[in-house]
C-alpha cells in the first residue's frame, strides 16, 4: 500500500488507520481506493462529508480558498468552486442513495489536470454503519485515451486524494482538519 495514515487522535477519539492506494492502473486508467473505521455515525460521517469547504485542502484549489468551495449532495448538485467572477465546476453529483443504513454519494468529474487532459473520473464515497461508527470509503476512478499515459499520473493523483481523505477523516472525528 502506498500510504497509511496515522491513527487520529483528538479528543480521545481514535480512527482505525485508513489505506489508500491506487489499486490498478494502465495507460488509459486507474482506481484509486480508501477505506477507514471512524467512531463517527453514518449521520456525522455525512455531514461531514457534504461540508467539503471544511476539509479539502485549499491548496488544491484554483483559488487557493477551501471557503470557496460547496457541494450540493443531490443528483444535478455540484462539487464547485467560486469566487469573484470565477467558478470551477470540479465534479458535478450524479447519485446520492440511502439503502439499508449505507449512504452513497457519487460524483462525476475530472479533477484538476485531469479535466485539462479529456479525461473522465467518477468518484464515490460510501458510508457504512460500522459497531458504534462508520466505514468511509472513497473510490476514484479514472479513464481516458491511453496516450494520455494515466498511469504515470496515477501516484500524484493518489497522493492529493490520499490528503483530503486524511483530512475528511480528522474532521469527521475532531470537527477540524488540520
């Protein structure tokens, strides 16, 4: 595995580490994959989860300002970004589903050079009761031309996902992702 995060700590709440990796990859795609055990309920682990502006990284956006960003958790919602005149649509929401106590969000869109490039990606984050908690996953999936050389792009691509799960984790547990 690529990258494990370190248990979160914080007001004596413990996350089991989660694993992320990008789990195959070719010239023309990859598959991204997270997973982590949080003390949080399926219902603070969504909210969490709907509140990006609070945890993605402000550093991978274009206007350097995670206050900038929302997400409307509906089908036809957006993942988007704005500020002054500018305004980035980052993924665009195509399904939220709530079936036996596991919520889904997915979203369609190509994020940063990858919306540049053609290339199409779907992301989906899943919240399964777990014990007293929940399991958060995310899965990213990408694909394209095979000239685009994807899997050479793959372990950076990796490497900001794995970051904003890190961060959704810690605010889902502590109520901040720093």
């Amino acid at each position: 595995m690529r990258l494990f995060f370190a248990a979160v700590l914080a007001a004596g709440l413990l996350a089991t580490p989660a694993q992320a990796a990008v789990t195959s990859s070719t010239a023309g795609g990859f598959l991204i994959q997270s997973e982590v055990n949080v003390s949080a309920s399926p219902e603070q682990a969504w909210r969490a989860l709907t509140q990006i502006g609070n945890w993605w990284n402000g550093e991978h956006s274009y206007s350097r300002d995670a206050h900038n960003l929302t997400l409307d958790a509906r089908a036809g919602g957006c993942f988007c970004e704005r500020w002054g005149h500018n305004s980035v649509e980052h993924m665009h929401v195509v399904m939220v589903m709530e079936r036996g106590g596991v919520r889904t969000l997915r979203m369609a869109g190509a994020l940063g050079p990858l919306q540049e490039m053609g290339a199409r990606g779907f992301m989906t984050f899943t919240i399964t009761p777990h014990g007293t908690g929940s399991t958060l996953t995310m899965d990213y999936r990408v694909s394209g031309d095979s000239s685009l050389g994807l899997d050479q792009i793959a372990p950076g691509v990796d490497h900001v996902l794995s970051e904003q799960f890190a961060r959704l984790v810690r605010f889902t547990q502590t109520g901040s992702a720093g």
